[in-house]
C-alpha cells in the first residue's frame, strides 16, 4: 500500500515535465507544424532556469526567463517553418542540436551548483483524510498544480472554443481556414510560440521540482519520449495527462526497484520507460493500421495560399 501511493506520488513529480512538453507539442502540431526540437528546447528552459535563479534567487524571474527562451525558439521555428517555408524536419532537428550545444556552453558555470531554493510545496490539511487520494495528492509542488490547470484548459481552449476549432481547421485544411477568414500564419506562429514556452517551462521544472542542479544533457532523452506520447496521446491534452504519467510511474519504478535492493543492474532499470514506450507504440500502430492516426491532415505540411491539398 505505502510503496503504491510513494510510486504514484513520485510518477506524478517526474511526468510533470513530460506533461508540460507533450501539451506544448499538442498545441503546436494541432496548427499543422512538426515539433522535434523539445529535447533542445528543454535544456535551454532548464539552464536558463538555473542561470537565473542562481543570480537572481527569484523563483518568478526563473519561470519568465525559461518561458522567454521557449518563446524567443519557438519565434525562431515558426519563422523558418511558416515564413521561410522550410522543411520543418530539420528545422526541428536544427533546435535540437543547438539547444543541446548552446545549453552545455551556458551551463559549464553552474554545472553543480546548487539551487538557492525550491518550487514551494501545498499540504493541504482536508486531503489527509481521503485514503489513497490524500497521500498521493498532498504536497505537491507549485508546477505540478499548474499543470493540471493546463491540461483543464487546453482540453476546453481545443475542443469547447471557437479558437480551438480554428486552430484544428488550420491543422487539417489550412486552404479551407483561410478561405474561411481564418489568418492561417497568425494561428500557426502563436501556436508555435506558445507550445515552445510551454516546452520551456517543461525544462524548468525539470531542474526546480526534479534535479537539484544543473548537469550537461539532463534531460537524457525526454525531449524525444515527449515527441513520442503527443503520437501516443493521439494529439489530445486530456490523454497526453494520462500518458506523461504513465511514462513518470516507470520513470520512478526502477529507483523504487533499487531502494527494494533489486539485483537488477541499474542500466537495465532506467531502460524500462523508454522500452515500454516504444513496445505500446509498435502495439498501437498495429492495433490502428488501418484506422485514421488522429494526427492534424496538414501536419507537416508548408502552405501556400491558393494552393490546393
């Protein structure tokens, strides 16, 4: 019973991150563009975050300044993939690669150093009493709240609004939208930027709520598993909740698993999330090979006003 409620208690700490990056990609990918850069943009959310915090000590200065990066990125995406027309493959590969590089040059004077503080933590006092529920859901931290108000509102903000459903338009026949009176570039350049902050704050509470510090590519490939659950969650914020904590469960059962004294090798532990990943994704692509993917029509795909899909 304890170990239940200490691994869902860790899985929803370590699937925060994950949550912010995949909602980020959702956002972006619904307006028609590919989203690969969110490992690159983690780390740049995550070095900056200690950067700022370290000087600064403002845990609110750290939060504008990693979502400021993600911004000033996802500009930089959007106007090479909606303006330029480039191929949004390697422009999302290209952000990956200079995060990664750029993060490890920022980050070589506060490799180590310890943070002068912490995302605060809520105990409230009512939920002691609820079994499981309580346990699980007391002292949280500050992001981990945020993000179930994320989720809450991008679900409502895609499905429940008028917007939602011209950013979907755009996503899928972005000639019609635009036909239709919808500003195709306009929906697609805030769709990027504001996913990228979100994907930038994902690497803020990686470092703030996760890892004490500040280390060169701590986010060990969770950029690439985030790209991987927005094709899991079949591009929906609701179900993109449940699959970043399902991923955190596995993330977190291996160090249980070593704090039991498992015989198991370490490497082999840390292995479990990334195999089951790609086992539920080779299952699903079977199970709907001949089913509709969910994924936005135009995704990937440049448009050119008067051109016809």
């Amino acid at each position: 019973m304890e170990f239940i409620t200490q691994l869902l208690s860790a899985a929803l700490s370590s699937g925060t991150p994950l949550l912010f990056a995949v909602g980020g990609g959702i956002l972006i990918e619904r307006s028609g563009i590919i989203q690969l850069g969110a490992e690159g943009l983690m780390l740049m959310g995550a070095v900056t975050a200690s950067l700022v915090y370290i000087q600064t000590g403002s845990l609110l200065l750290t939060l504008l300044g990693s979502l400021t990066v993600g911004a000033l990125l996802g500009l930089l995406h959007a106007f090479l993939c909606v303006s330029l027309r480039a191929n949004q493959i390697v422009s999302g590969l290209a952000l990956t690669l200079f995060g990664s590089g750029f993060s490890a040059y920022l980050g070589k004077s506060v490799s180590g150093m310890p943070l002068p503080g912490s995302v605060p933590r809520f105990e409230i006092p009512f939920l002691n009493a609820i079994p499981w529920i309580g346990p699980v859901f007391n002292n949280l931290d500050l992001l981990t709240w945020l993000s179930f108000v994320l989720v809450a509102l991008a679900t409502v903000f895609v499905y429940l609004t008028s917007w939602g459903l011209d950013l979907r338009a755009v996503g899928d026949n972005p000639a019609t939208a635009d036909a239709m009176g919808i500003p195709v570039q306009a929906f697609r350049y805030g769709s990027v930027i504001v996913g990228s902050m979100f994907i930038g704050l994902a690497g803020a509470d990686l470092l703030l709520a996760f890892s004490p510090t500040w280390s060169e590519g701590m986010t060990a490939g969770k950029g690439w598993i985030a790209i991987a659950l927005v094709i899991f969650a079949r591009w929906n914020p609701l179900r993109a909740m449940f699959c970043a904590y399902f991923f955190g469960a596995l993330d977190s059962l291996g160090f249980r698993m070593q704090l039991l004294g498992s015989t198991i090798p370490s490497y082999f532990l840390k292995m479990i999330p990334y195999l089951v990943t790609i086992l539920v994704l080779m299952y699903l692509g079977w199970r709907n090979r001949n089913k509709p993917s969910g994924a936005p029509e135009a995704l990937g795909i440049p448009y050119f006003r008067e051109q016809r899909f």
